[in-house]
C-alpha cells in the first residue's frame, strides 16, 4: 500500500514535469523566456496560489505542491547539475586565465557591493551593524543558476560574469561561518571551525583532482567500449554526486563539487558526450529551481508591503548594477557597453541569498519578519533577472554605438575596410588583429555591431546600401577594402562602384561559387575567393587520407582542382592572367598570395 507520504511526492514530481511539459513549449511558441513562466507556475501551484485552497478543495492537492521544502531537494540538486554543466564548458587553462577576475574583480564586487549595501541599511534602517553589513553581504550574491543561461560563458558579458560568480560561489562558506561567529550565544570554537573547514575543503579538492585525473579517462573508456549511452549518463551522475558529496561532507558547498566534476571530465576527450547525455536533465532541474523561486511569493505579503518591496528591490538593483559596472570599466577589463550590461545582469539577489538569509536567521541576527521580506525581494529580484537582461542588452548596444566613432577617428591611416561582420567578416578582422594591421569593418546589423565592440573589435554601424556611407569610412586612405557580405548582387554593384572611383584599390570579395568569382572580376575585384572551393577541398582532403590514400597524391590532386577553378574562372571572367591579387599600385602580382 502507497502511504500518503510517497503519494505526495509522486504528486510533486508529476506537478512539476507537467509545469515543464506546458512552459517549455508554450514560451518557446511566444519566444519568450522560459524562466518566467516557471516562476509563474511556481506561484500558481504554490502554497500561497492555488495551494491555499487545498484545504477546501482536496482535488487541488493533486496539481499543486503544498511547502517549498517539498522540492527543496529536487531545486538545490538543480543548482548542482547547473554548476557541473557550466564546469564542462571550461577548462583548468581558462580558469587560470581568468583568475584576475576571479580573484580580483570578483572580490572586490562582492566585498564592496555588501558593504554599501550593509551602510545603506545602516542608514534608512534600525539593524545593528552585524545584520545590516550580513545583510548586505547576502543581497550582494548574484544568481549563478539564471546569469550563465542568459550570459554563457564564451562571450565579453559571459565571462566577466562568471568570473564574479565563481568568486561568490567559492565564498559562500566563509560567509555562513562569519555570520555564525556573530551570533549572539557564538562559543569561541567558530574560527578554528572556519580555518579547519577550509584546509580540509582544499584538501578533499586536491583529491578530487588528482583521483579524477587518473580515473575519469579509463571510466569513460569503459563505457564508450560499451557503446551504451545509459552508462555515460550513470558515470556522470556518479562523478558529480561522489564529488559534492565529497565537498559537503567537509562542510563547502556541493556546487563547488560539482564544477569541479565539471571541470575534470572537461579535461578528457569524452566531455562532448556528457554535455550532450546531460544537457536536458539540467533544463528540467533548473525549471524545478525556478519553480521553488515562484511558491516562495507570497501574495498577500507582496500587496500588503509593496511599497517598501519595490523601494528595496529597486534600491538594491541600483547600488550592485553601479557598483559592478564601475568595477569592471575603471579596472580596464570591460568597455563601457559591456560593463552596463554585466552590471544589470548581475543586479538581483541569488538563490544563494535565500541559503545567507537563513544563515542570519539561524544565528539570530535577524528576526523571522525581517528574513521574508528580504526573501520577498530575492524572489522578485530572480523573476525580473530576464528583464534586466533585456535592458542591459539595449544599453550596451546605445553605449556602443554612441561612442562608435569616436573610436574609429582613433584607428590609423593605411587600414583595411571589412564590409560586413558575420562568420566571415569576424574571421578576417582576427587575423588582421593578431598581425597588428589596422582596419575598421562596417555591419547593418546593429547588434552583431554592438556584440562584435564588446569583443573588442573595431566596427561600426552602417548600410552600405545607402549612397554616400562608403564615403565616410575613409577608402581614400585605405590599404584595400574586403567584401564578405551574403548578397551577391550588392557585392557586383558595390564592386564596380569602388572599381570606377578607386582604380589602385585592392578589392578583395567573397565569392559563392566560380560564376560569381568570374562576375566578380569582369566588375573590377583584385581577387574572388569561392566559398565553397576550400570548404569542400579541406572536406575531400580529410576523406581520402582517412581512406588511406598517401598524402602525395592527394595534394597533387587538390592542386589540379585548383588549377582547373582558376582556369574555369579566368574564361568565364575573360581574364587575360589567372585570378590572384594584383598589386595595382606597383604594376606587378603579388606572387606570395598566389593559391597554387
């Protein structure tokens, strides 16, 4: 016989599969965020929506979850699939890369941030200084679990972002344990508790590492032999669990296990198939977090104090987005563009907040009232996370094309014009960047201009199209000018254009295939590269030699398809000399870019 307990909890588990099997969809029909629609159905289904009414309903019981401990498990190992999945993205080089940021940024984002935020309530509050300032410290946390879906990690945004976060993570402990030796009835054991935890943490980290080194690569081996997925996914799950295990039996914070997992299975040749295995279990967990974050609304509080809620949501958001923003552009580490749009991003609280709060609470630094109301604001703060997300996004990108030209009055004389920055417009600015050649590239898409400027590249917004804006980006000056826009026929124009009006200009397009390229030259371009001629060279190259065949002869044959475009090229273009760049200026071809 089912008791009621285990009732219950199945009754959970459907409610919340059945929330993720309608929101997923439903907002990704609408293209909107799904984290507020989980966030919503956690108020809806929660113990102040339509779970009140359970009482007088008993139906209601079955599509709604009665106490946020319920999922409380269900939402912290959420968190911990969240951190392992971010850990597989990363490596230990780039962690060391990034430890300025860390350690630095990080550090002072936090430290500075709590402590204007405890003088703040110092100020417009009664709390003692201990409260205030353990106050301010948990409203500094920002949300791991809704910043790095939103930001990633491989992007200007996505890591100074995580860099931060990495460094709140990592303090959470000692955090607990200075509010803890704050407490009104603290023994004098606290100190030594702390120290003791944390040369125990790095301890049980140290074998974490070193055993997975040595481990990890011969267990994955063990299931790709098998060629079973099941076992992929099981000797994932076991590596993270037997890691936070591990960390939270030492007292530190299972999340800082489960990235390192992350981190150790990055290391081998099998983290693509764990991300792949593990990547929808971390959507479902983080729904069933952000479902916990809904039922922690209480409505009837909410409209009693809404007031003072929005003062002290607002209020917070206010001092961390200035705070980060100021940290990040005066140290150097982000432009303008991208230090708003971090310092909105990481505005609100955290669901690490709610873990400091209750810490206070349990130390008797703050009473129960004082603790919902902060709790209140947290929640708040996390359901508009994707908001300001939004609002970041549209300021950087305000702040990046205002001091647009400014910048580009900056770059020197003799530069390369890149006209359009997608894949291949992105990849020509690298390299010329890694060479140190100046250019300045132009896009029609204002925000692949503003997302390329938050990387640091030197690009502006303007439309080609338009008569007259080729004229402002200083081609009279220029070395040569690059074509990598998608419309052929806007590339035959804009090369005659540039042909008739400057003749010694090289001009360097992308071509689709050997009918464009030729098109191309008769309109007046130095050189026409087809697209698909390398693409699918380096394609038949990997074939052959995977088939066996020696690399002698397959260079020898790649020369000849070579040989034959060019010829192919040359008559249909009616070129009197076979296509490579022509050093106009000098009155002589520049053999070193010959493609032969």
């Amino acid at each position: 016989m089912v008791s009621e307990t285990e009732t219950s909890a199945i009754g959970n588990a459907l409610v919340v599969l059945g929330a993720a099997g309608v929101v997923i969809p439903a907002f990704a029909r609408f293209r909107l965020p799904p984290v507020i629609g989980f966030i919503l159905v956690g108020l809806l289904v929660g113990p102040s929506g339509l779970g009140a009414l359970a009482a007088d309903y008993p139906w209601l019981r079955h599509v709604t979850i009665g106490s946020t401990e319920d999922i409380a498990l269900f939402a912290e190992f959420g968190i911990i699939l969240l951190l392992f999945s971010i850990g597989l993205e990363l490596s230990f080089r780039r962690l060391w890369q990034l430890r300025k940021l860390v350690f630095g940024i990080g550090a002072a984002e936090l430290l500075f941030g709590g402590a204007i935020l405890g003088g703040a309530l110092m100020l417009f509050t009664d709390h003692a200084t201990p409260a205030a300032f353990g106050l301010g410290i948990a409203l500094a946390l920002s949300s791991t679990a809704l910043v790095l879906p939103i930001a990633g990690t491989r992007s200007a945004v996505g890591r100074a972002s995580f860099s931060m976060l990495l460094f709140e993570d990592l303090a959470i402990v000692p955090i607990i344990f200075i509010l803890g030796a704050f407490a009104p009835t603290v023994g004098g054991d606290s100190t030594e508790l702390l120290f003791a935890t944390l040369w125990q943490g790095a301890l049980v980290i140290a074998a974490l590492a070193i055993g997975g080194w040595f481990l990890l690569p011969r267990i994955f081996a063990q299931a790709a032999r098998a060629k079973d997925p099941e076992l992929f996914l099981a000797a994932s799950l076991l590596v993270v669990i037997v890691a936070a295990l591990a960390t939270a039996a030492v007292g530190l914070s299972p999340i800082v296990g489960a990235l390192l997992a992350g981190l150790m299975i990055a290391e081998t040749e099998y983290h693509g198939e764990v991300e792949a295995i593990t990547a929808p279990f971390k959507g479902l967990a983080l729904g069933v977090f952000l479902i916990s974050v809904g039922m922690g609304l209480n409505l009837r509080t909410i409209v009693e104090q809404w007031p003072e809620l929005m003062i002290a949501v607002v209020g917070v958001i206010a001092i961390k987005a200035a705070v980060t923003a100021a940290l990040l552009r005066f140290s150097g580490f982000a432009s303008r563009g991208t230090a708003a749009e971090v310092g909105l991003l990481m505005a609100s609280p955290s669901e690490t907040t709610l873990i400091v709060l209750a810490a206070a609470l349990q130390a008797q630094l703050i009473t129960s009232d004082t603790a919902e109301f902060w709790q209140l604001v947290t929640a708040i703060g996390l359901t508009i996370t994707p908001l300001l997300a939004r609002i970041g996004h549209d300021v950087a990108r305000r702040i990046e094309m205002r001091g647009g030209d400014a910048d580009d009055q900056e770059t020197p004389e003799g530069r390369t014009v890149i006209v359009g920055f997608g894949r291949v417009g992105h990849t020509v600015a690298e390299l010329l960047r890694e060479h140190d050649r100046p250019y300045i590239a132009v896009d029609a898409d204002i925000d692949a201009v503003a997302t390329a400027r938050r990387d640091g590249f030197i690009v502006r917004y303007a439309d080609v199209a338009r008569p007259g804006s080729l004229d402002r980006l200083g081609i009279d000056n220029a070395q040569a000018i690059v074509l990598t826009m998608d419309d052929p026929v806007q590339q035959l124009r804009m090369t005659r254009r540039l042909r008739q009006k400057y003749p010694d200009l090289p001009i360097i397009s992308r071509a689709r295939d050997a009918d464009h390229a030729a098109a191309l030259y008769q309109a007046g371009a130095s050189d026409a590269v087809p697209e698909t001629l390398e693409s699918s060279l380096q394609l038949a190259e990997a074939v052959l030699i995977d088939l066996g065949v020696a690399m002698g002869p397959v260079i020898a044959s790649i020369h000849d398809v070579r040989a034959k475009m060019r010829h192919d090229i040359m008559t249909k273009g009616k070129l009197d000399h076979e296509p490579r760049i022509v050093n106009r200026r000098h009155g002589k071809r520049s053999a070193n870019v010959d493609r032969s």
